[in-house]
C-alpha cells in the first residue's frame, strides 16, 4: 500500500501532460508580422485562381491532410531566422502576369464601350436626325443603354477563354456570359420591336398600331430569348415545351371566353377591318373613333366624349361602317331648295361660286375637289337639289356644312333668291245657300 501510494504520487497529472504539449509547440512556432500574414493570404488565393497542384491523393483516393502538408512549398526564412517577405509579391506578379491578357481585353471593351455610347452615339444621333424617317431614332433611343453590358459580356467570352482558370470554372463563367449577351439582345430587340410599332406608322397618314400588335411581339420576341437562354443554361427544352403543351390544354379550357376575345383582337389588328383612328358605326348606332384595339376589348370614343367598350369577340362578328376606308375622305351631300319662282340657271351658278369657295378656303375642306350640283325633284314647296362637298375626314363633316350654309344664305339673300319653308294652301268653296 505504501508503494501504491508513492508511484501514484511521483505520476504527472493529465493536466499537466497536455500543458507541457501545448507550450512545447508554441515554442516552435515562428511568430509572423499581419502584413506578412496578408501576403500569405494573397499568394494562397493567387494559387487557386491560378489553378495550383491539388494534394496527393491518400491511400482510399482522397486528399490527405499530412500528403498535402508534404506537398505544399515551404515557407522561405532569412538569414536572422524571419520569413522571406518578397515571396507574396513574387506569387502576385506571376498571378497578374496569368491574367494580363484577360485584364487587357476587358479594359479594351470597357473603353471602346464608353467611347461608343459618349462620341459614336452623339454623331450617329445628329445624322439621324436629318432623315426622313424615324426607325434610326427609335433604333438609337431604345438601344442606347444596353450596348455598354453587352459589350463587357461579349468581352468576357474570350478573355476568360485565355485566363489561367480551370476547365470547369471557364464553362461556367462562359455560360453567365453568353446567358447575359443574350438577356441584352433580347431586351433590345423587344424594346425596338415595341417603340417601332408605337411610334411608326405604317405608311404617311397610316393610323397607329394598336396596343394587342405591340405587346403580342414583344410577348414572342421574350420567350424566344428566355428558350434560347435556357438552352444554353443546360435545360431541356423539348421536355418544357411537352409539360407547357399539356398544361395550356387545361388552360385553354378554362379561359375560353378570354381566348375567344384575344384572337378576333388579333384578327382584328391583322385583317384591318378596322384601325386605331378610324371613324366608325356600328349596327347598334354606336358610332365614334377606335381608340386602341386590346386583347380583350376595343375602345370607341364617341363625339360625345364618352368611351364606348366592346368585346373584340362581338365587335368580329358585328356588322359595321367604317367611315376611315377606303380614303378618309368624305364626300357630304347638302341637300338645297329654292323657290319655283327662281331662275334655276343662276342658282347654279352662285350655289357652285360659294361652294367652291367655301371648299378652297376652309381649313377642313378638300381644296382640290370641285363641288358639284345636281337637282332632284319637283318637291312641294320647292325644286331640291344637292351640293356635292368633301371633307378632310369624318370629323370635319359638320364644319365644312356648317360654313356653306351660312355662307350660301348670305349670297341668296344679297341676290333675291327664295328658299321657301314648307307651306300648305287651302281652298274653300262657297255653298249653294250661302
């Protein structure tokens, strides 16, 4: 028992042991300075970017700490014992010299970028301003913003090609590349495609496009681009398109009456029976402008001011008249009466005077129709006949009407002319008795 005692006594405690452990290992270590920690920081990044030796593989295939330990450079020390402090700069020259190329080529797209979108836009926007046309406007109005990124990422395509990465880090900075080059020629197209239907007509005096036929090409032109974009992300597009297909079945089903409405908008907008700026009556009386054709509804303004909505469905299959077609011209005639008691021959002659005048020098007159005067009938108070004018549209109908009137009552009444109101006589006879 006393031996016992005295061998348990002469033992170190576990404590002990593992403090003696942990000061003999901070007695090795090699104190290292923070600006000396950072370059070890940036020389083991530049490493990796520039695709440094993996560790040796352990005996299952995997990488094994201590292999790797053997593996990796030591660090160099100086003659007093310290690191060897130029050693991080060496591994960021050589990293910046990996990349040198690729810094380069990104630099050149960046400034020819700015240089294109500061002094090339300048001058291609005053040339296009002394064309007829408004296409190399709308062109450079709606393209303008997207040139600079789609510039940077077509640049990025062979910059990363010639960079010191990896195999599978350049497909996948290749692949965000090429999804943004396409992301900006979508958007740019669609943003054409929408201010080129809204802003230009289709011919001088044409009326304008209506809303359904813009948004229905920007629709197409960005699912184009969203198919073309997964498909260069890896996604199978024939197994979308199947499981869309299928789904738009049920859909279609459900959104009959909706569909119904938004193909006759775009029958409407393709076959042109009608078109935005149109004066038009339908066969209910309703009668007014077409404001926009949408893709569910048509929109009329009436000259009262107020907004008639009918669904393109049953506006498609209404009977209508289209005021605007074939010519937005109107031929009105003004129906005229003048006594039985009035010389005929110079009605006609001072009717076409003011009628010709009134055509030439109203402002919604035709100046180069030539009234015409054609009589009529034998009516009951009066010999009628009818003055032949034309309008610039429908609208200018009762305007020009209203200036002949007031002029032609002025000249009949200067030349003693009669326009006789409605009148009936009554003749009675006398009785036997009376």
């Amino acid at each position: 028992m006393l031996q016992t005692s005295t061998a348990s006594a002469t033992t170190p405690a576990p404590a002990k042991i593992l403090a003696s452990r942990w000061s003999r290992r901070r007695s090795r270590r090699v104190s290292v300075p923070s600006g000396v920690r950072g370059r070890f920081f940036f020389r083991r990044l530049g490493r990796f970017i520039g695709g440094a030796r993996r560790a040796p593989a352990g005996p299952a295939g995997r990488s094994s700490p201590r292999a790797y330990r053997e593996a990796r450079p030591t660090r160099a020390l100086t003659a007093s014992g310290g690191p060897d402090r130029t050693g991080g700069m060496t591994d960021l020259s050589a990293l910046f010299e990996g990349w040198k190329t690729s810094l380069g080529i990104l630099a050149g797209a960046l400034l020819f970028g700015w240089l294109l979108r500061t002094a090339l836009f300048r001058h291609l926007h005053r040339l296009s301003q002394r064309t007829a046309t408004r296409t190399d406007d709308i062109l450079l109005d709606s393209t303008r913003r997207y040139w600079l990124p789609a510039i940077l990422f077509a640049a990025l395509l062979p910059a990363v090609r010639v960079s010191p990465l990896e195999a599978d880090y350049r497909i996948v900075i290749e692949r965000a590349a090429l999804t943004g080059l396409l992301l900006m020629l979508t958007f740019a197209t669609s943003r054409f495609v929408g201010a080129w239907l809204a802003g230009e007509p289709a011919a001088e005096g044409a009326p304008a496009r209506p809303s359904l036929l813009q948004n229905f090409a920007r629709t197409t032109i960005l699912l184009a681009g969203a198919i073309l974009i997964l498909d260069n992300a890896g996604v199978e597009i024939k197994t979308l398109l199947t499981a869309l297909g299928v789904g738009s079945l049920a859909v279609a089903l459900a959104l009959q009456p909706t569909l119904s409405n938004l193909f006759a908008g775009l029958h409407l907008s393709v076959s042109k029976p009608i078109r935005v700026g149109d004066q038009i009556e339908l066969e209910d009386g309703t009668r007014g402008m077409v404001v926009d054709i949408g893709w569910r509804t048509t929109q009329i303004l009436q000259p009262a001011g107020n907004l008639a909505i009918v669904p393109n469905a049953r506006l498609s299959d209404m009977r209508l008249l289209n005021y605007s077609l074939p010519a937005a011209v109107q031929a009105i005639p003004v129906p005229v009466g003048v006594s039985y008691d009035s010389n005929l021959g110079e009605v006609e002659r001072l009717t076409l005077e003011v009628a010709t005048a009134v055509q030439r020098e109203s402002e919604t007159g035709d100046p180069d129709h030539l009234p015409t005067l054609v009589f009529t009938a034998f009516a009951d108070s009066a010999i009628t006949f009818n003055v032949v004018l034309r309008a610039r549209d429908f609208a200018d109908r009762l305007v020009l009407v209203h200036e002949f009137i007031k002029r032609l009552h002025q000249s009949y009444a200067e030349a003693g002319i009669e326009i006789p109101f409605p009148q009936q006589v009554v003749h009675l006879e006398r009785g036997a008795g009376e």
